[in-house]
C-alpha cells in the first residue's frame, strides 16, 4: 500500500494555484494500485478545508472521500481494542514519534503507516518524516 499525507489532498483540493497542483492532481488520478491515507489525515484534511468549505461540503467530502479519490482508509491497529488500550498504545507509540523530532499529527499519521507495512509514503514534506521512518518517503513527482 501507499500511503498519501494530507499536504498532497489539500493542494488537489483547495490550491489549484500552486505549482504543484497539475502534479498532485496526475498523482492522484492515475491507476496507481494500493492508495491509502489514514483517518487522521481525512479529518486533518476537512479541518484545514473547514475554513474554505460549508458544512454540506464537508459532509459530501467526508462521506465521498475514498470513492473520489480511489483510496482505503485506514485505522490504527488499535482501533478495534478497549478505549484504555487504544490510548495507551496511541500515545506509547506517538511518543516515540515525537522523540525523534516529529509534530503529534505526522507521528500518528506515521505510526498508522507502519502498523500496515505501507510501502512508501507520498508527500510533498518529504523532510517531515525521512529518517524517521524505514519506509521510503517520496513526493508525488517521484512515485
């Protein structure tokens, strides 16, 4: 699986001005099997398009997501365990994120990727997680 960062969403979705956007939009639209974002990076993306879309258009983004942009969700491992072991394990995990230089929102969306041994992470903040990570971190240009 490859997993998408949000920056790669936003840009697609809300800047169809920057010089990365015919990029980010090929990427996105080709037949690339095995696309995948966690949930963290669905609800990051409709908090940072909450300032630019209505409620009704959040709603149709949250509920048309993987069908628009042919992509699986995922959820942390955890996900499916008690509340007390989900957290634990969440915050243990981001943890070790964050010690490595990372903000809360890239170490959960990292940890995800590496609990479903994804085989590369696609974003254009390629310095956010390189080093950080045994998985190969490429832009949308590179895949």
């Amino acid at each position: 699986m490859i997993i998408i960062d949000t920056d790669v969403f936003v840009i697609e979705k809300l800047f169809r001005d920057d010089e990365r956007y015919g990029i980010t939009k090929a990427f996105l639209n080709s037949d690339i099997k095995g696309k995948c974002t966690s949930i963290y990076n669905l609800y990051e993306l409709l908090g940072i398009a909450s300032f630019n879309l209505n409620t009704s258009e959040l709603k149709k983004l949250l509920k048309g997501f993987s069908e628009v942009y042919d992509t699986k969700i995922l959820f942390p491992s955890t996900a499916y365990e008690s509340a007390d072991a989900f957290v634990e394990q969440l915050f243990d995990k981001t943890f070790g994120k964050i010690s490595l230089k990372m903000n809360f929102m890239d170490a959960t969306i990292l940890n995800v990727a590496e609990e479903h041994n994804c085989s590369k992470f696609v974003t254009w903040n390629v310095k956010h997680f390189e080093g950080r990570t045994d998985i190969p971190v490429v832009t949308p240009k590179e895949v």
